[in-house]
C-alpha cells in the first residue's frame, strides 16, 4: 500500500469508499477531506496526518507481514525483550529497520 495519503484516499474513493466515511474513521468531517482533496491553497497537514496514522501500511521486514507505524513503534521503540528468544530477534531487526520511527511519533 502507499505511503502517499493523496493516494491512498483517492484509491479508497476509487474503491467505493465515500469522503463522509474516510472521515469518520480518521476523525474529522467530510468537508475536511473534500477541501484536502480538491484545494490545492488548503493546508490539510493534519488531515495527511490522520490518514496516515489510520490507513497506512507497509510490510514489517521481521514478520514479513503489513503492520501499521503504530504497531511498528510499538515494537522498535520498546525496551530490549529478555525473557524470550524470538522478541529478542524481532527487536534486533527493528533497530535496524528503515521503517523504524525516532520517537513514539507515527512513522
């Protein structure tokens, strides 16, 4: 999935989804969106953001599967694991994982 919000949303539209859904599910209203979308003078960086923390994925290198940056954070910027084996391994590879955030902030 992209990383880009725009396109993310516009390939949610494209796939049915409605503006007043999107919305709902990032917590903002539908005129929201719409202005994001369609006024290129509009600053939306907080609308990109909710996208972003809500819809955006990308294959975690470790578990060879999509994960969310906040599930992400969770697991690169957590205290080293020392009571088992495989979390040891899976937080080795976020410390050097591209995708890794710097802080608790979304990636």
């Amino acid at each position: 999935m992209s990383n880009n919000a725009r396109e993310i949303v516009l390939g949610m539209l494209a796939g049915g989804m409605t503006k007043a859904a999107i919305a709902k599910e990032i917590g903002y209203d539908r005129t929201s969106i719409s202005r994001w979308i369609n006024e290129p003078d509009y600053n939306g960086a907080h609308v990109e953001a909710a996208v972003l923390a809500r819809f955006n994925r990308f294959i975690c290198p470790h578990l060879q599967a999509e994960i969310t940056p906040k599930d992400c954070a969770g697991f690169a910027l957590r205290r080293c694991p020392t009571s088992n084996v495989r979390e040891v391994r899976h937080w080795k590879t976020c410390q050097t994982c591209p995708h890794k955030p710097i802080s608790g902030g979304a990636n």
